[in-house]
C-alpha cells in the first residue's frame, strides 16, 4: 500500500498515520505484514547517492565492531548452510527470531553487545530461491529501523549472489536506491578462493605397480607422503 493520505492534496504527517495502523492492527488474530510502497524522482540523487560501497576480499566477520552485519534468510530460519550457518552458530537466539514472526520482505533484528544483527527475509523457505523483489522491501524495512537507531555502517556479503544466484551489480544498484538520501557506509565483503595451481607428483598404481604421474591442487601437494603410503588408486 502506499503511505495513505500522505500526499500533497491530502497533507498529513505518515508517522501519524504510521500510528495509527500500528494501533488498530496491535490486537489482531494473526500476525499481519504491511508493506509500504514509495514513490518519488530521485534520479537526480541516484547520479550521486550519499551511501558508499566499498567491496572488500575477506570474512565478514571481521568487520569493525561498530558496523551493523547484514544477512539474508528465509522466513523459516534454517540457516543450515553458507553463511547462514555461520550467523547461527556465532549469533544463535533462532527462537527469537522465529518470535518475531518476520516475512518476506521484512527483517528481523537481533542486538548483542550494542550492535544490531539485521536478518534480511528474502523468501519463505530455505529451499526456495530469493527475489530482487523481496531483497528491496527488506532492505526498505531495514533502512526504517536504522533511521529510528541511527545506524549508519553496514558489512555485507552480496546479499542473494551466493545459492540464490542473484546478479552483484543489480543488488548493489538496489542499495544505491535504498540509501540513496542516507550517508551510510557499506562494506561489502566477498570471498574469493585460492588459486588451484596444479602439482605434479609420482604415485605407485595398486593395480599394475608401476609409477605414475598425477596432477593434483598445489593445496593438497603437502600429502605426498600419505598418497605414496595409502598407494591411491586412479
């Protein structure tokens, strides 16, 4: 929906409004999810939007202290693979997340020790695939909450380019929209492996005992002496 009644014809205030829902839907049956639409020319603000982007080899969670980490899950909150698994196993409180009742298009906050854990909700379940779509409501719903805690640094992985196969350029274009009006810093983080130089080495064959030439990853080359031992077969 858009911010009802908030046009320049109508004139009133959206936190007001804002308050309003937020009172008539507090005692409600079922959990409801309203997502705000908004509409405005910025395209004057997107040649030069305030956030910068730096991009960043290396782990996540080496990022300073006082930057927000940022994270995309499903509704679900498997989190059993990827990075996922790593914000399980460091951050945990899943139980406080699913009590947030968070759904696509939103997201859930946790805080430990003064900095906010900002779990972006980008589909239902873990076995779906994540949408440009649903990235940009979370990142709206979490642009609200940083503007209301004045939150202004972020480190990220690229958020959805990991199993959801979402192109890098098209979301960092989504965060120049998002904070295109806020001086945010945003680190985002990637990983890129190591080189898989090729090695030579001689191994004896168990079949016809002869030796042989294998070429294996220079990473593995420090097992020569097991591979000879263990006489791995081809």
């Amino acid at each position: 929906m858009p911010r009802i009644c908030c046009g320049d014809s109508e004139g009133l205030q959206w936190k007001q409004v804002k308050r309003i829902m937020q009172q008539i839907f507090a005692h409600s049956e079922y959990p409801i999810e309203i997502m705000i639409c908004e509409h405005d020319d910025i395209t004057r603000e997107l040649a030069a939007p305030k956030c910068q982007i730096t991009e960043a080899k290396g782990n996540l969670f080496s990022a300073p202290e006082d930057f927000a980490l940022v994270h995309s899950v499903s509704a679900d909150f498997a989190m059993c693979a990827g990075i996922n698994l790593q914000f399980r196993c460091k951050f945990g409180q899943v139980d406080e997340l699913k009590r947030q009742q968070r759904h696509t298009g939103n997201v859930a906050v946790l805080e430990q020790d003064g900095r906010y854990i900002y779990n972006l909700v980008t589909k239902e379940r873990a076995h779906e695939k994540c949408t440009y779509t649903a990235l940009y409501y979370a990142l709206l719903a979490m642009r609200e909450h940083m503007r209301e805690h004045l939150v202004t640094k972020l480190a990220i992985p690229r958020l959805g380019c990991g199993i959801d196969r979402l192109d890098w350029l098209r979301v960092r274009s989504l965060l120049e929209l998002v904070f295109v009006r806020d001086g945010v810093d945003i680190i985002a983080f990637f990983y890129q492996p190591p080189s898989m130089e090729r090695d030579t080495i001689k191994v004896i064959c168990p079949t016809c005992s002869h030796m042989k030439l294998m070429q294996l990853p220079r990473s593995v080359s420090s097992s020569r002496n097991s591979l000879h031992r263990e006489k791995t077969p081809f």
